[in-house]
C-alpha cells in the first residue's frame, strides 16, 4: 500500500470505525481475494467490538500489499457512501516528496531524542512500530515485553520500546538512526518532522 492510502486510512480511522465496516460482507470479501489469511479473518472476529474489528481490520490492511487498498474499496459494495468518501478524500490528498521536506540539520540529526520527541512520535505511529524498532535493533521479545508492561495502552508499548532502545545504545541512539529505520519501514517523512 502506497504512503498515501496508509495516510489516509489513518486519517480517517476514527470516522472509518463509528461506521462499522466489518458487520458486512467486508472481511470475506477480503478474505476472498488474498488480501486476508484465514489467521488475519480469525484474529478480527476475536475482537469484542464492531468497531475494535473494524480498527484491528484498519491495522492489518497497510501490511497487505500493493493491491489492499484499491480491494478495500471494492469491498465496500454496502458502504457506497464510505467508498466515496475514500475516493473523494484520496483525490483530494497529496504525499510530500521526500525530497520536498525540510532537511534537518546535521546537528539535530546526531542527538538523542528527547522523551518529549519520542512521546510526540509515538501518537503519530500505527501498527508499524514493531518493525520499526525491530529495524533499530530491539527483538521480538523486548516487543513483547514493553506489551504485557503496557498492556491497555499502544502509546505506552511504543513509548517504551524507544526510550529502552535509548538505553541500550546511549549515544548512538541518534535522531538520523530514528529517521533510517522509520524511512525503512516506509513511514510517512511527516512523522518524523512532526516529531522536531
């Protein structure tokens, strides 16, 4: 999925959730057409909530491929005006080029982040984060750890995992090492502007 569909699901997350996209045909006709594993379809029917479906759903569409969001919204046959809505906002959007954003200085890009900056980084982050700081060089079971400390709260988890790759790498934990690793995972260029 390409950095502007992944911006505007992410915009739209919190409208896409009130409309309870997932009580429809939506899921299997993902499922349907290999957008879904038989894993990711039980994984959201496991969650409590119309709208926690629909979030978990709005979690895992970004990691699908090229073809997940253009599925999506042919999915959306019982959701005309959700569909529309999509088109229209899409049309309407612009991804900066990378090579328009401000660079950031030298100097600023060789410091360690503050826990303000991380804080800040953290509420613009989505499911991404893991890879994210798995590309930093955290593993899966320091992942796991900041989960179970942080078990009700995503911002919390995220929070964690960087100050504890902080930690763990002291002065090499730099702002440029943040900004490879978020570039690397495809991360929008804004995040990381937002954060300074």
């Amino acid at each position: 999925m390409d950095a502007r569909d992944k911006q505007l699901l992410r915009s739209l997350r919190v409208e896409l959730c009130t409309e309870v996209l997932v009580d429809g045909l939506v899921i299997q006709y993902l499922y349907q057409e290999g957008i879904l594993t038989d894993s990711h379809v039980q994984e959201i029917k496991a969650q409590t909530t119309s709208q926690r479906k629909t979030m978990m759903l709005l979690d895992i569409l970004p990691t699908r491929g090229p073809k997940a969001f253009e599925v999506f919204l042919d999915s959306l046959q019982e959701f005309p005006w959700v569909k529309d809505k999509l088109r229209m906002k899409r049309k309407e959007m612009t991804v900066q080029d990378p090579a328009d954003l401000t660079v950031i200085a030298p100097h600023i890009l060789k410091t360690s982040p503050t826990d303000q900056q991380l804080n800040k980084l953290a509420m613009r982050l989505g499911p991404e984060w893991e890879h994210v700081v798995l590309c930093l060089g955290l593993s899966h079971t320091d992942i796991y750890r900041c989960k179970v400390d942080h078990p009700h709260n995503l911002q919390s988890q995220i929070v964690a995992a960087f100050v504890l790759w902080r930690q763990r790498l002291g002065k090499k934990a730099t702002i440029q090492s943040l900004q490879t690793s978020l570039t690397a995972e495809e991360v929008d260029p804004s995040v990381i502007q937002y954060m300074l």
